[in-house]
C-alpha cells in the first residue's frame, strides 16, 4: 500500500466506518454496501457464535483479545501492523474501545475482517483496507492511507473547527438526542425563532435544527398534525433496556433467548 499519500480524489471502499472520539467505529453515521443474503450468511453466523462463546465464559462473558472470532494482531491470519485507531489518537489491539462487545465492534468486525473491504476515517485521514492492492493477492492488508482526501468536499455548515468529514454532521451523543428532548419546549422553540416560511432557522441549534427538519418531513407526507403523537422519551422516562446496552444487559439477553429456544424445541 501507499502511506500517507496526499489526493485529492475521493477513494472509498464500499464500506465506510466512522471513528468517534476513542472508538474506531461508530454506529452513529456509516456507509454500507448493500448486499443480499448478507445478514443470513454472514453477520448471523458471527452473532450467533458470540453468544454461544458468551456463555461458556465468565463474567463480564465477553473475550477483548478474541473479540467476535478474529485477534487483530499476534498472529498469522491477521495482516501486518494491524492495530485499531480512534480519532483522539488511541490504539490497540483489544477489542476494549467503547461497545466493542455491541453493535460497533460488530460493525468493525464485519467490514475489516468478514468483507476485508472498507474505509475507516479519523480526522482528516482515510484508512483502505482491502485485497486487491496487497503483497499478497486476495490476504487483507491496509492498501494506503490517504490525508487531506475528504477536504475538498466538505460542505461544511459547522463551523471549520474540525477536519471532514466532522465538520459536515453534527453527532447528537447520550442526552443530546433531541428525542431525548421535551417536546414542548422544542415546539415552544421553534414557534418563537422560526417563520413559517423558515426564517430565523439559522439561529436554531443543532438539536433544534433536526425538529425542524423532522417537522418538515412530515409536512411532506400530509402527516404533519402527527408530530406531537410521536412519543418523545424525554429524561424523565429512561427505557430499562436498549438505551445503552452494558455487558450485563447482553448476557441477560443471550441468556433470555437460550431459553425461549429451548421452551419452544428452537435450535439455537
């Protein structure tokens, strides 16, 4: 491969994954390939072996060197200086970053080591993984790393405070999601600051932004008196389940459909 080259030419993989903070992959925006079949042949079988392997571990039921069925690094399966990297510059070769043993880790699983073709981006450099650009033909290798690739698209609406393509989204984390919001006081929001033909939406913030858009969508479609019938969580009223999945949680799951299999003579 070709490190640190300089182009201004988008190469991407067909899939592109998304590092946030300390994590290489991130759930929150991707790009994935469609493909028929995919979940059935592939991602299934892989889901289904974690758990399997879940429960004949002890606690925490989950192996950060194995991770969901490959040890990056260490080994000869594993291409050469194969290593994760987050956007705050972490790295390793534990499948430890945050929700690793969930749906991120499962993410970066599948592109890098099931697909073996993907693009993983970090500020301002895109990583190409693949197998048609390596030593060896068709065996998984970081073909380049490119810098500078995504600048002379951005479209930024942000502030140019961070590289693309951070600039050009806005990530609602933990408590900022605005359906994690009171809906009154979002409608309250916009009714002060925007006109109905969408003057003063620029002042709105981000949170406010995406109500807006919402808003909007569903005028499209004729639903528009049905926003306030969509149920807002709002602080107050946390789910007990599916908001931030601990290790706990997951085995209780895999625990909770071993049993369903068994009571209903389902093989699992």
């Amino acid at each position: 491969g070709t490190e640190g080259q300089q182009s201004t030419k988008l190469k991407l993989k067909p899939n592109v994954v998304i590092g946030w903070k300390h994590e290489p992959s991130n759930c929150g925006l991707m790009i994935l390939q469609p493909e028929e079949g995919a979940y059935d042949n592939e991602l299934r079988p892989i889901i289904d072996r974690k758990e399997q392997r879940a429960l004949q571990l002890p606690p925490p039921h989950w192996d950060p060197v194995e991770g969901w069925g490959h040890k990056i690094g260490g080994n000869s399966s594993s291409p050469v200086d194969d290593h994760w990297l987050a956007p705050s510059g972490m790295t390793g070769t534990n499948w430890s970053w945050a929700y690793a043993y969930a749906d991120q880790g499962l993410l970066y699983h599948w592109t890098k080591y099931v697909k073996k073709s993907v693009s993983l981006i970090t500020p301002g450099q895109v990583e190409n993984w693949g197998t048609t650009a390596c030593p060896k033909r068709g065996v998984l290798c970081k073909e380049e790393t490119l810098t500078g690739v995504l600048e002379p698209y951005s479209c930024s609406h942000k502030e140019k405070k961070e590289r693309a393509p951070y600039c050009d989204f806005f990530h609602f984390t933990g408590d900022r999601k605005p359906w994690w919001s009171n809906q009154t006081l979002l409608e309250g929001d916009l009714s002060k600051q925007v006109t109905k033909d969408g003057h003063g939406y620029h002042k709105l913030t981000f949170r406010q932004q995406w109500y807006w858009h919402l808003k909007q969508a569903l005028k499209e479609i004729g639903v528009q008196h049905q926003v306030l019938a969509l149920g807002f969580i709002g602080r107050e009223d946390r789910p007990p389940v599916g908001r931030a999945s601990g290790l706990g949680q997951m085995y209780r799951y895999i625990l909770g459909k071993q049993n369903f299999a068994r009571s209903n003579n389902v093989t699992y």
